[in-house]
C-alpha cells in the first residue's frame, strides 16, 4: 500500500532487514550519550523508524527512552496521528510528552519557523523537567543534502555549508544528537517496510511550492542519477568543510586576541598589519559577535575607513543602533544613544539650586548661598550678571566660543583636544541665556571667565561629576 499523497498510517510489507541496524548501533555509540533520552517523534517514516532502533539497541547500550511529540494542527489528521502514538508509547512501556500547537496560535507567514521554534522550546522543556540532557531527531542523509543545496542556492557564508551537525549544544540545557544521519532516505523506508513498522506520510512533504519539497523531488533524484554516491560526496565535502572551518576559527580567534586592545576594541595598527584575508576573516569574526548581521557592503565600508590614514576618526551605522566605530589607533562597535532634541538636551540653571543631568553629574549657579566645593569640581567665575539666566546643554552645529584671540568653533577645540567623535555629543557647554557659549565643560572657558576674588560680588558656577 502506497501511502504518499494521503494521511493513513502505513503497515508495511515484510522482508528480510538490511545492515541498518548492525550500524546504527555502531553510530550510536560514537554519540556518548547519558542513560536518559528524549526523542523528537513526528509519527512519520523517519522518526519511528529511530525509536524501532533505539528499541532494538541490546540491553547494555538501551538508554531510558522518553517522547515528545507536538500536535501542530496543521493537517485533518493530527488527531489520529496523536491517538496513534500514545497508543504506540503505551504498548512500548515508553513515557511520552505531548503538546498542542493551536491553530489561533499560527503565523499567517513563516509558519515552518514558527513550527520549529515552538517544538524546540517543548523539548527544552521537558528536558529540564525530566533532567534529560540528550535530544536525539531523525534527520538523515536526504536532509543534509537538501540543506546543503538550500543554503548554497540562497547564499551566505562558508561556515553555513557545514549544514547539520552528528551531534551539538542544544539551547543550553544538553546536546542535540542525529544518530541516522549517515542513512538515506530509501534506506530508512526500507527498512521501515521490512520491519513492517507503522507509520504517517505528511501530504505537504509533496507540495512542490516549497523550494526544500523542489530539491527533494525534482533536483536531488537527478543528481543521485548521476551519481550514486551523491550523498556520500556531500557528506564528505561537509566534513572537510567542517574541518577548514575549524582551523581558520582557531587561527581568527588567536589574531584576534592579538590585536585586541580593550574587552571591546580593537588596534587599527595591528589590524591593518594583518595579511588581507585575515583582515577580512578577523573583521567577520568579530561582526558575529553583534546581534545584527552586516551586509557586504558595510563590511567593505568598514575596511575602507580602517584603511583610510587621512581619517582617523569616523564611524558607520550598521542599523538597529549599532554603530562601527574608529577613534585614532582603536576601533569597537557600540550602541547609539538615542537622538535628544535641543528642547530634552536644554535646561535652565536656577541661581543657587543644583540640577541633575542626564548623565548623574550635576551643576549649578551660585551667589548668595554657595555650597562648599568638593575635591574634583569645575568651576567658573564671573561678575556680569547679564549673562543670567544660564542655559546647559550639548553642543550644536556652529557653536563658538569666544577666546582672547577671538572666536573658536567648539567643534575645532574638540578636535585639537581629540575627543573621540562618540564622545563629542555627551560633553556640556553652558550658555547664557542668548546662547552665547561661554564653557565647553572639562575643556575650555572662554575669555568672560574670572579668577577668583574675595573683594567683589561673583557668580560661581560648579560642575560635579557623577561620583
């Protein structure tokens, strides 16, 4: 009985068994797995096929086997499909898990993701719950080959080409393993129809609207016409491509800590020391660590500044906030702030009162009641009491400070005192009430600043830094 194209849980024809169990239970072994499992069963061909396995396993290497299974309510007959396991865990003596992914709860796009997310987070789940570190799935050759050509046909970078791994890190809580990932697709349904197992065909797995569903019935054939160790060829290329990658990430991670010069930044000088494809190399490396990818185009811009000597300082906006950022012989990523309007940035300073700022320092204006100054305080003098009332703010476009030799855009003094551009939008400048810059805070005052005198009436303006 065929049952591609419908939902009807097959019986298969018996037969003699192939050498797919001899070395499964080779494979098995090689995961060192802990005495405690939980298996991802969908009731399709593959995924019972690896519990019949696991129950064949001799009693010396059986792990505890455990369950979990998801309703994802997509198809007419999840019902009898949910029905069918739990008769199936129950004959077996097997604790089993199941959860139900309900229809309100669907994405009107991206529903396979979703469907992925929703089912790894059960497992976590229960694998917390129960104390199970290994989740073993039923991925298989036929996977691994679909996964290599989807990601080589949409693009991206080499490291992604390594397609699925034997066995890793699963979400923190233990390893993922795949014990049939060395088999084929007709090998496991051979054998589930030799074995006469029991199991569900999924009617979408035929939709050839989906490009992994156009791989796998009109491309992938094909190429195993061709040549009939298709999937053994890209098991090899996968585990060659495994192998570089993991030597160049070794190398990358030992240069990296060469040029490192901060827990965050990094040596322009040292960087660019480096021979061009470490350049590159060392710069995706470091771009990984950001929780926004960059596109082509930006890491080029990014290399293109680090190289530029005629600009030592600039930085690049990656999105989502993130800033690339070079300042002299450094360069990091960082957060942006948020953009302030003059009206959040601008505050009047009330005589005698202190203000808080944005930044926890705090300055005031004070005559008749001035507090006692503390060590690491700014301060400045001045007698004129038309300069009142005081503004504080951030700088702003074609600020100028008024010096003994004439006015100097605040602009050019950040330069000669090279603050770092990022830096350059969080130093206060106080003003008078008609805007006239008079102190760019910790840098320079402008000629209107008094010494201080004991024998006339002055103004004292403090400037407290957070402590």
């Amino acid at each position: 009985m065929n049952t591609r194209g419908d939902n009807r849980f097959f019986n298969g024809i018996g037969g003699t068994k192939m050498n797919i169990e001899h070395e499964f239970k080779k494979s098995f072994i090689q995961l060192s797995l802990k005495n405690k499992v939980l298996v991802a069963v969908s009731t399709g061909v593959d995924s019972m096929t690896l519990v019949d396995l696991l129950l064949r396993l001799p009693a010396e290497s059986k792990p505890q086997i455990f369950v979990a299974y998801v309703d994802h309510q997509l198809r007419k007959q999840s019902d009898v499909e949910t029905k069918f396991i739990q008769a199936f865990c129950q004959e077996n003596s097997l604790p089993l898990f199941v959860k139900k992914w309900k229809s309100e709860e669907h994405p009107k796009h991206g529903v396979e993701a979703a469907a992925r997310s929703f089912r790894y987070a059960f497992f976590k789940e229960v694998m917390e719950k129960e104390n199970i570190t290994d989740l073993l799935t039923a991925h298989h050759a036929d996977d691994q080959a679909e996964t290599f050509l989807m990601k080589l046909v949409r693009g991206g970078e080499l490291g992604q080409l390594t397609g699925i791994d034997f066995q890793r890190g699963f979400e923190g809580v233990g390893r993922i393993s795949r014990p049939l990932l060395s088999f084929s697709k007709e090998e496991i349904r051979d054998y589930a129809i030799k074995c006469k197992l029991c199991y569900f065909e999924d009617h979408t797995n035929q939709d050839d609207d989906f490009f992994r569903n156009r791989l796998r019935h009109q491309i992938i054939p094909k190429l195993k016409k061709e040549n009939t160790r298709f999937l053994e060829h890209i098991a090899g290329y996968e585990e060659q491509l495994r192998q570089y990658v993991s030597v160049v990430d070794e190398s990358g991670q030992e240069k990296i800590a060469a040029i490192k010069v901060g827990p965050k930044a990094y040596s322009v000088k040292k960087w660019a020391a480096l021979d061009h494809n470490w350049q590159q190399i060392t710069l995706k490396m470091i771009i990984q660590l950001l929780p926004k990818a960059c596109s082509t185009q930006q890491l080029a811009q990014i290399g293109s500044l680090l190289k530029n000597k005629d600009k030592p300082q600039g930085y690049i906006e990656l999105g989502e906030r993130i800033l690339f950022v070079k300042r002299y012989d450094e360069f990091f990523f960082k957060k942006q702030n948020r953009i302030q309007t003059a009206s959040q940035t601008e505050k009047k300073l009330k005589l005698d009162e202190w203000l808080e700022l944005s930044d926890g320092s705090k300055v005031g204006v004070f005559l008749h009641s001035k507090p006692a100054v503390a060590a690491g305080d700014l301060l400045f003098f001045f007698s004129d009491e038309t300069y009142l009332p005081l503004l504080i703010r951030h700088r702003r476009l074609g600020d100028v400070l008024q010096t003994a030799v004439g006015h100097q855009k605040v602009k050019k003094i950040m330069i000669d005192k090279k603050i770092p551009n990022e830096k350059r939008d969080e130093i206060w400048l106080v003003t008078t009430g008609s805007n006239k810059v008079i102190w760019v805070i910790g840098q320079k005052k402008s000629d209107l600043s008094e010494c201080r005198s004991n024998d006339k009436i002055q103004y004292m303006i403090i400037f407290r830094r957070r402590r």
